[in-house]
C-alpha cells in the first residue's frame, strides 16, 4: 500500500482501505450490545455486564468519522466533478442503501403487528399514520415531527445529510490550494456551534471532519505534521461540544484509517460487511430475542448467554 504522503491516482481503484471493514462491524456491534444489555428488561441494572455496554452508543460517532473519510476518498478515485457526477453520486447512494432501509421499515412494521397479536403482549399497539411512514422514504422525521419506526434511523437522516452537503463541499475540500482546503474543514467544523440541534449534520461535523482530514492524508494532499495538528484540532473541538471519551474515538477511528496497515480479516470483516443490515435490524429483531430472552435468564451467566 501506498505511503500516506504519496499522491493517489484519482482515476485508480486503487487498494483496498482494509481497516475500515473491522471499524464499521466492531461500531455496529457495540451499538447493538449498548441497545440489548441497556435498553431493554434482560440485563439487571448496575451490574458488570450492563456497564460492558453502557458506552456502546459511541459506535455512531465511529460510523460518522468513517463517512466523513470514505466519502471523498472515493469521490477523489473517481475524478468527481461537481457539475457533472453530484446527480450520479446521490443516485448511487440512494440505490445502494435505500433498498435495505426499505425493507428493514417493512420487517420493523411487520414484527410490531406480529408482537401485538401474541399472548401477553405488554407493549403498545401499532400505531403508524401515513405521513409519518412516507416522511422515512426522506429521512425527515425528525424536521416534520414525527417519530422514527427504529431508533437507529435517525444517525441514517444524519448521514443522508452529510452525503447531499460532501457533493457541494467537494470542490473546496479537494482544491488545489491547501489554504482553501484548510478554511473548509475549519469552517464545516465550527458549523458545529450553530444552534442546528442533534437531528442536523452540523452538530456532528468535527467527527465528519476528523474523517475528511483522514481523506486528505490518505490522498496525499497534507503530510503527517499539520494532519496530526488538524486532529488534535478537530478532537478538540469534539470534546468541547460532546465529551473527552467522544473526542478520543474520533480521534483514534480517525488515526486508525490514516495509519493502520492490516491485513483481511475474516471474522471482523465479515461483521463489516453486514454491518449495515446488521445495524438496521438489531433493534427489531434481536430486540424481541432478548425480551424473550429476559423471561427465563436470572443470572448473569444466563442473561449473558441471551447477548
């Protein structure tokens, strides 16, 4: 593999960024086990193993400094122009991860009417009006009011966000001056401070940012020294509107695609590969696993072989 200060050929596949596959299934898995040992009835409070994922939210930050890198990377291999590819670019992200979230809506649906119709259902009953099942077609709930079938739908909303704002920024992170590309990443970092909320992309755009600085060093655009000082930059900014624990992933997922040369895995690579359906089906059905589950495990042993 190429040295991170080598120019990488934009119109090249070129190799394989083989971590990225270990960082998206080990992020994935840590939200599910976050969602399984904390947000549900099966694990007893306070114990050692609902601690094990008491953090495992963190894994979305994971996700976003990813998209933040892999994003323009790949825009950069294949010689995007904004004039003519933005279209082409939005097309190929909505046929690419549309379809799963289409049906993971359907499966989410189904399993809810399914589990109301069981004996000794506790939960509450299916509730679904038309404008907010079409507002998820749109990744809008959260700008119209309405709530998400899945919890997990909201950091997609996130991400779709990120994909239609790196079409129009890529022009200026991949410009020829470094000044230009430098005042962008400062500028789409400090967009953090607006007062956006959470359900925004802005909110989150120093982790964005920690992946696109990946992108530069990755691509040849800045050398170790000032990309070492954009991340602390960037990790600093994170932890001043999140927390230390957040800033310290991000800087670390971020270092981790910038420096780390490993081979394939075949077991975490796998878990990257899924790690998409994985994530979006973890809350309906694995969910209704470890309720079932909660029924006959007492003990930590049982409810630890339930997980």
């Amino acid at each position: 593999m190429r040295p991170p200060s080598a120019t990488v050929d934009p119109h090249s596949p070129g190799p394989r960024v083989e971590i990225l596959e270990p960082l998206r299934g080990l992020a994935a898995l840590a939200v599910a086990w976050f969602h399984f040992s904390n947000g549900g009835n099966l694990v007893d409070a306070g114990t050692w193993l609902q601690t094990t994922g008491s953090g495992g939210w963190r894994g979305v930050e994971v996700f976003f400094v990813i998209s933040g890198f892999i994003l323009p990377f790949s825009m950069h291999r294949g010689g995007f122009r904004l004039a003519t590819d933005a279209g082409r670019f939005i097309a190929k992200r909505v046929i690419r991860l549309d379809p799963p979230y289409v049906v993971a809506i359907v499966v989410t649906l189904l399993l809810w009417v399914a589990s109301s119709l069981a004996p000794g259902f506790q939960g509450t009953m299916p509730t679904v009006t038309l404008p907010q099942l079409l507002a998820h077609l749109g990744y809008l709930n959260a700008f119209l009011g309405y709530e998400w079938l899945n919890p997990v739908f909201w950091t997609l909303a996130v991400e779709f966000q990120f994909y239609l704002l790196v079409a129009l920024l890529y022009p200026l992170l991949a410009h020829a001056r470094p000044a230009v590309r430098v005042a962008t990443l400062a500028a789409f970092a400090a967009s953090a401070f607006l007062p956006t909320g959470d359900t925004v992309v802005f909110h989150y755009a120093p982790l964005f940012a920690l992946g696109a600085a990946t992108f530069h060093l990755r691509s040849g655009h800045v050398p170790t020294w000032p990309y070492l000082a954009l991340v602390a930059g960037l990790a600093a900014t994170t932890g001043f509107l999140f927390d230390p624990i957040i800033a310290a992933l991000g800087a670390a997922t971020a270092l981790a695609i910038g420096y780390v040369r490993v081979p394939r895995l075949p077991v975490l690579g796998w878990l990257g590969t899924i790690s998409y359906s994985f994530y979006l089906l973890h809350v309906p059905i694995g969910g209704r696993v470890v309720n079932l589950g909660a029924r006959f495990a007492d003990s930590v042993p049982e409810q630890l072989a339930v997980l």
